[in-house]
C-alpha cells in the first residue's frame, strides 16, 4: 500500500520560514520524481516544484529563488524549504509520487498559513 504523509505545517508570519516533510512508502522511491503541489481556497491545484530521481529540480515562477526542493533516498523522504513565505503561499501543500509517468500518488496535505 502506497502511503506519502506530509507534515511540517503550521503558521508563519510573512517573510518567515517553513519546512515541509513527505515521507513514502510502498513505492519505489529512489526511481520516483517527487512534487510538491498547492491548493488555496476557491484555486485549482498547482505545482510548486519537483525533483527527479538524479536530483534535477524546476520550480514555478511564484516560488523560484524562495523554494528549494530536497531528498533523501535513504529515509524515502523528500522536503521542500520555504523561506521569504508571502501571504499568497496560504495553502494546502501536498507531496505527490510519480514512480513512471505521472503523479500517481498523492499524500493527505499539510496547511501552511502565512499571515500578513
């Protein structure tokens, strides 16, 4: 059984920091491209960013030179550091596996506030 279970949420007042978690199992995850991807109330889901089982990383414009993405194949885990947080990054964050192609898998989502 498949599970991606996100933590590290909470609030944070703008300019400050987060770290978000996902942690895998039952997947093949040092072959898998792991994302993380965003929803904020009345807004589709978008992506954030992802990074590829050798470690290539691309991001969104909204996020790029603030978020980095990282992993670690031994733990099966991968982390998305935010730093500079904006209000606009209020959201559901979710870490999302794509062992082939596509992102089959999808974690529960972790709520990141950012007050103003």
């Amino acid at each position: 059984q498949v599970q991606l279970v996100e933590s590290g949420g909470g609030l944070v007042q703008a300019g400050g920091s987060l770290r978000l978690s996902c942690v895998a199992s039952g997947i093949m995850f040092s072959i898998s491209t792991m994302a993380w991807f965003r929803q904020a109330p009345g807004n589709q889901r978008e992506f954030v960013g992802h990074i590829t089982n050798n470690g290539d990383t691309r991001y969104a414009d909204s996020v790029l030179g603030r978020f980095t993405i990282s992993r670690d194949n031994a733990k099966n885990m991968v982390y998305l550091q935010m730093n500079s947080l904006k209000p606009e990054d209020t959201a559901v964050y979710y870490c999302a596996a794509s062992p082939r192609v596509g992102y089959d898998y999808w974690g529960q989502g972790t709520q990141v506030t950012v007050a103003s």
